[in-house]
C-alpha cells in the first residue's frame, strides 16, 4: 500500500469534479520540514513554533528564533510557511513555570500570553518579519477569542517593524496574519475576523475541547470527545462559509485534517485546505482523488441542516 501511495506523492490533489485542494504539512521542528516536502506538500500550514521553547530553562533569542524559521522557510522553496506564535499555556509550558491556574486551558495561555509578555512577543515577531526575507511566511495567532487581540497583535507588528527599522535591520513587510479558528465564540461571530484577518486556520483539537467543554488530555472524558458531533461541524461549516464569501482561505490543521476516515465529511463542509502531519498527506490525498465534492456538500448540508449525525458510511463511494 505505500508503494501506490508513494506513487501519489506527485499527483495533484484534486477531486473528481475537478476542485484543487491545498494538502499542508504541521511541524513542530524545522528539521520536520524535510520530511514535508518529501510527502509533496503543497507548504507548511501549521509550524508549532512553542516547540523551540519548551524543554530549556532559557528562552530562543531572536537570532535563535529567526535561524529556526528561515531554515524552514529556505527548505519550502517559495512555498507558505505558516508559523503560529507562541502557544504555551495548557499542556505546553515553559520548563519552571510554576504558574498553577485553577482553568489552564481558560486561562494565560497563547495570544493572551504573547499579549502580557511583550518582550517576548516583539522578539518572535522580529525573527518571523526577518525569516519572510527568505520566502513566503504567514503569521498565525492562536487562541483568539476578541477583534481587540487581533488589533493588538497588529499594533505589536508594527512596533516590532519600527525597532527593526531604528536597528537598521531588514525584514519583509507586508506579512499575511491570520487567526486560529479554536474558540467557539469567533467561529459563531466570525464576520470581523474573516473581513480582517487574511486567512484563517481551523483548530479542531481545541475547538472540540471548548464546545463540548470536554478536556482534550482527561481520558476518563474521551469517549465525549467528538469530532463528529453536529454543533462541532455547525461551526466548521460557518467558518469554512463565511472565508468562501469573503473570499480568505481557511484551511483545517487540528488532527481531524489528517484523518482520511473524515477526509470525504470535510470536503462535503466544502474545505480546500487541509494541514496534517506529513505521514497522513498521502492517505489524504488518496481519498480527495476519489471524492465528487459537490455530491459530498449536499449531502452533508442537508444532515446539518437537520444537525444529525453525518453517516461516514453514507459518503463513501
Ligand atoms: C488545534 O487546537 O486544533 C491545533 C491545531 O493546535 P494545538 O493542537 O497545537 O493546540
Ligand atoms: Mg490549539
């Protein structure tokens, strides 16, 4: 089965009814980016960049962070990078940070984080507006949940641009900045986002987590945590909607994207971006080739409508 499968390595990705899809890899380390390309991405829809953070008891410098990215974005060849800032908090947190937060997954975590650190923001944007010399970088902000963070972000941009510009330091200007789509609130008001914002990336592993209100590492809850469960696809569908009006690309990179048993479901909520780890791609691409998107998009909007259960079964073939 590998072997057929490498044999789609250089195949377009395309449904049966000729509708291109954007198939990305997630990396958590630049040295992945190799094994992303050599999976035929079409780019790097989620880079974790908290990984260069985590398990040290310093922080990346700027130069650091900028080697890091600019590796990454050399090895893509011109193809998107999209690096999302710091998201620590949660599961993921600084090696000695003794913060005990009574609702860590509510809590100081990502964009809020990044917000309350400038320095440590300003340092992250400065490497990425730098590693954008080298290619095609996008900025992705995790766990928004207010207009007034994406206004903030922009206006830490910007500062970072005006202390590279005082320093004589050169960067790319003019970076694309979307949002991860991980909060129930902005997927149901998603209007001044999408308008905003210049694309968006849907962050299923986390949006699960905050509409079921279920932990997405407590294992004594895991048999409520459903991705298949209709109020979660309701807000994919808006999200993936309201990016098609506006014309923004919005692209799926929580683990739901990597998973071909769901590939038939996403298409059929009308997606045409997906960002997975690079050992999925192939599968993925596998069943994009067999799929007739449009059949898919009625039949799963005419089961969301009802908000029943989608038969995956039911879509196959
Ligand atoms: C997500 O929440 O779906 C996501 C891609 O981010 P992470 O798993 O890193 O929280
Ligand atoms: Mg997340």
């Amino acid at each position: 089965k590998r072997a057929t499968l490498a044999l789609l390595r250089d195949a377009p990705a395309e449904t049966l009814d000729g509708i291109s899809i954007r198939l990305e890899a997630n990396i958590e380390l630049p040295e992945e980016a190799a094994e992303a390309l050599a999976a035929g991405a079409d780019g790097i829809g989620l880079f974790r960049s908290e990984f260069l953070f985590m398990g040290r008891p310093d922080l990346p410098s700027e130069n650091e962070q900028y080697q890091a990215y600019a590796s990454v974005v050399k090895a893509m060849e011109g193809r998107p990078v999209t690096i999302r800032t710091l998201d620590l908090g949660a599961d993921k947190s600084l090696d000695g940070d003794i913060t005990v937060a009574t609702n860590p997954a509510l809590g100081l975590r990502a964009i809020r984080y990044c917000l309350a650190n400038p320095e440590i923001f300003r340092t992250q944007l400065r490497a990425l507006l730098r590693a954008s010399l080298h290619g095609h970088v996008r900025i992705l902000i995790p766990m928004i949940s207010h207009m007034h963070e994406v206004h903030a972000t922009r206006e830490a941009i910007e500062q970072a641009c005006a202390s590279m510009d005082a320093d004589g330091v050169a960067y790319a200007r003019n970076i694309s900045l979307g949002a991860m789509v991980e909060i129930p609130a902005i997927a149901i008001a998603i209007e001044p986002f999408v308008e905003t914002l210049d694309f968006l990336s849907i962050g299923t592993n986390d949006l699960i987590q905050y509409t079921l209100a279920i932990d997405r590492g407590d294992s004594e809850v895991a048999d409520l945590y459903d991705p298949m469960h209709p109020a979660v696809l309701r807000l994919i569908a808006h999200t993936i909607n309201a990016g098609e009006r506006a014309g923004k690309s919005v692209s799926v990179c929580g683990e739901m994207a990597g998973d071909s048993t769901v590939t038939r479901m996403l298409l059929g909520l009308g997606l045409t971006g997906f960002s997975m780890h690079p050992q999925q791609l192939l599968d993925v691409k596998n069943e994009v080739r067999q799929a007739h998107s449009n059949a898919l998009r009625v039949k799963v909007a005419s089961a969301l409508n009802r908000a029943e259960r989608i038969d995956l079964a039911a879509l196959s073939g």
